[in-house]
C-alpha cells in the first residue's frame, strides 16, 4: 500500500477560529495535569495551548469525558535520561476493551500522549497539527501505537487527519504531509 494514501489530496483551508482565551483553555479537564508552563518559548507548549483555543466546545466536551484515559508526555529538551511516572490511565472505550481481551500485552498499560523534543525544531504549524492529530485519535477511540491491528493502521490515519482537517487545522496538516513528503524524498536520494 502506498505511503502517500492514508492522507488526504487536498487538505481544507479552513482555519479554525480562536474561540477561548489562554486562560480558559489552561482550564480545559484534558490539558496536562501539572498545567502549561508559562514559558511559551517552548514550542510544544504552545501547540497545545493553540489548539485548545481554538477546539470546537463539543471537541473540547468529548475531550474532557477522556481526561483519566490519557497522560501527556512533553520530556524538556535538555533532561537526557529519567525515571518518569505513568500513572495508569482508564479507557472504557470498546475497541480498548476488545484488544484487551485478546492481548496479555496491553492487560495493564497506561496511554501517553507523547509529544517528541524534536517538535521545538519543526515550524510551530507542525507542532500544532502534531498535538490535533494525536488528540483525534483519542476522541476516535483509536488504539495505541504499537498495540493496533496492522491492517487499521492506515485507516486510522487517514481518519484522524480527516478529523483534524474537518476541526479547522488543514492549513496545519498540510504543512505535516509536505514535511512527511520531504523527509520520504530525502531518504531515498
Ligand atoms: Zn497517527
């Protein structure tokens, strides 16, 4: 199957609109727990901040019902090892419950939202479109990396960036699958 089809051709222009204040949204259920430094120098920080401005209320709503089954994982730039805690999340979604079932592996697991340090040396809209995309899968119910059945994989993704064009960030995901693109062609040459 060909790399290039789990995205769309065109992406929306549409641009989502700012409809809550930094404030407000520092007090979405959903954002990390021990709350957004206020050091927006950090690239990924702002990305999330971003796109919580500027979710729909009822994204943000589906967003808050799935507050215990995630942990954000954000790692600073300059910590090189560590020792971190997940604590362990609860996801009573059905697809969790069927992998479950049929996975030992994924008994007891916790679901991290990992957020690379690598997102401090991309453009801000790829940062943006990084956090909208992995929040879309959360609100799909998709599964985890690592645990989710091959043949979904692709679906999945084109779903997710489906939904984040459809939540007004398509300029972003466009900037995502252009860097996607360029890193193919680099790697072949
Ligand atoms: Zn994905």
């Amino acid at each position: 199957m060909s790399k290039k089809s789990h995205r769309q051709k065109t992406s929306s222009q549409k641009k989502a609109p700012y409809i809550r204040t930094v404030t407000k949204a520092m007090e979405l259920d959903w954002m990390p727990h021990w709350g957004i430094s206020p050091d927006l120098y950090q690239k990924r920080n702002a990305a999330v901040l971003e796109v919580a401005c500027r979710l729909s209320d009822d994204v943000v709503e589906t967003l808050d019902s799935k507050t215990d089954s995630f942990y954000w994982f954000i790692p600073q730039v300059g910590n090189l090892a560590g020792l971190f805690p997940f604590p362990i999340t609860h996801d009573d979604s059905e697809e969790e419950a069927e992998l479950e079932a049929e996975s030992p592996f994924v008994e007891r697991y916790s679901k991290v939202l990992y957020l690379s340090p690598n997102l401090e040396r991309t453009s801000f809209a790829i940062a943006v479109a990084s956090v909208a995309h992995e929040l879309a899968h959360l609100v799909l119910d998709h599964p985890t990396a690592g645990v989710s059945k091959r043949d979904s994989y692709w679906a999945n993704e084109k779903a997710a960036w489906e939904l984040v064009d459809s939540w007004g960030f398509g300029p972003e995901a466009k900037k995502h699958a252009n860097l996607y693109k360029r890193r193919e062609r680099d790697a072949k040459s």
